[in-house]
C-alpha cells in the first residue's frame, strides 16, 4: 500500500526549527517509501490564526526543499464537512452541548485528572432536550462527546499501531472531550481525524507529546468508522538546555535563519536531518 503522509501546522507564527524537523520527518518517511506527502493548513482558530503566517509557511518549507503532492487543504475552506459530523453525532446521541466555563468546572471540585487536565465531571450530560433547546439560544456552548455512549457502540477493545506495534487505548480517562465550539465548528481532535480520513493519509507522523492524544482520536475514528492509519510519533527538537522548541518560547524561526544568511542545507543540519539530495 502507497505510504501517505502529511504535514499539518497551524499558521499561528512563523515556521520554527521544530515544526521543520517535524515536516522533514514526514516528507522524508513518505519519499523514501515512494508514497505521498500533503500538506494541510490547520486553522480553524481564527482569532490565533493569519494568512500572511500561512503564506509564509508555504514559502519556508519550499525554500527547505520540501515538495508536496496535490492541493494544500485548508481547514477553514472546509468547515461544512466538520458540521455535518457534528449535526450526525447529535443525531446519534453520542454529543451534547455543554455550557459550563472553566470556572464552573473547577468549582465542581472535579478530583479526577486525565491527560489533558482536569477531567469534565458531566455536569451538562443529562440536561432535558427543553433545556438544552433553551440554553442553547442565548449562551455559549461546546459539543462534548459522551464518551460512555461512544466506547459503548464501537467494537472494545481499542488499539493503534505505534510504529508496527500495537498499543491499547483508553480513552475514557480523558472524559468528555470537547469535539466543536458554537463560535468555531471542530475542536482539533474533530478536524485532524476527519481530515487524515479524508486525505486518506494512513502514517501519522508527529512529535511524541502528541502521543496520547492517539487515543482519543481512535475513538473517533471507530465511532465514525474510518479506518485508523499507522502512527510514528518522533522525538521533540530541543534548545541547548532540553526545553522544546516552541513558538510561544519564541523559538528560532526558519525566516529568521533565513536573513541571516544560512542556506537550506544548513538549516536542515539544524533541524536535525541531513540535505534530502
């Protein structure tokens, strides 16, 4: 089977030597292979994202040399598919909105932490369908999935495949994920499982932190019955002192290296892979 990869930033900031280990990663696992590599641009949050940092993306990684096949998907252009799955999760049962803000979770003394924080204590699963229609009108919500309902109507148990081995999920330890916002139609574990199944990408590459968010994401994938691809999480770039590279600790970024003069291949050196010629 054709090897299909994928490259997904969100153009929040200009490209980092990280997110560029990250795309070379891809690439090269889906070159060396023959297969494809695509390109995703993933903003659906627009009050972070800009197009001028989407442009620039672009042009950062094809100054790397990065090539990619076909269009690049552009999350935003798509928000009536991430919609549709929505309306056909309520219409199953398996979403409810939620209307409680982090200060009302917190004040519920919730014990129970998972691996994203906090877990949802379920406050707003039960609402009558009268009170949600009502509270619906006039406050902000999120669609929560109910996770009990979802593991009940897939197939248990849950696996993946990290690198050719399997691992087993437990998503329920999670909670009640949040799976689209009233003023932003998908949350991210929503729009990345609908879009590696519609790109058909089936080896997700990513860096190890995201890991456990595997979990969640096969969950979705099982209830709405598309098929799980392999994964191969890599390891994080890091500064000098260990910290990850990030752009909110301001890390170099690829423009910057850029005008400083290096060329690609010295930047590719930097990213920790070597001239893909």
């Amino acid at each position: 089977m054709e090897i299909v990869t994928r490259f997904a930033p969100s153009p929040t900031g200009q490209l980092h030597l990280g997110s560029a280990h990250a795309a070379l990663y891809a690439w090269r696992r889906a070159r060396q292979a023959g297969g494809r590599f695509l390109l995703r641009i993933e903003d659906i949050d627009a009050q972070r994202c800009r197009p001028e940092y989407a442009a620039g993306l672009l042009e950062d990684l094809a100054w790397l040399g990065l090539d990619w096949d076909g269009e690049v998907r552009v999350q935003s252009e798509h928000l009536a598919e991430y919609e549709a799955v929505l309306a056909g999760l309520r219409t199953r049962g398996l979403i409810y909105p939620c209307f409680c803000s982090r200060a009302d979770i917190a004040a519920a003394g919730s014990a129970t932490h998972g691996p994203e924080g906090p877990v949802y204590p379920g406050i707003c699963r039960a609402l009558p369908d009268e009170v949600q229609a009502k509270r619906m009108v006039r406050e902000p919500y999120a669609w929560r999935l109910d996770v009990g309902r979802a593991l009940a109507s897939v197939a248990q148990p849950l696996w993946f495949h990290e690198q050719g081995a399997p691992r087993r999920c437990a998503p329920a330890r999670f909670g009640d994920v949040v799976l689209g916002r009233r003023d932003s139609v998908g949350s991210y574990h929503l729009c990345v499982t609908h879009d590696d199944w519609k790109q058909g990408v089936n080896l997700v590459t990513r860096a190890v932190d995201l890991l456990v968010m595997t979990e969640v994401q096969r969950l979705i994938q099982a209830v709405m019955g598309w098929p799980a691809p392999e994964y191969a999480h890599h390891a994080l770039l890091t500064d000098s002192e260990g910290r990850r590279l990030a752009k909110r600790d301001h890390a170099v970024s690829i423009r910057a290296l850029r005008e400083s003069g290096l060329s690609p291949v010295q930047v590719r050196a930097l990213a920790k892979f070597p001239d893909p010629g």
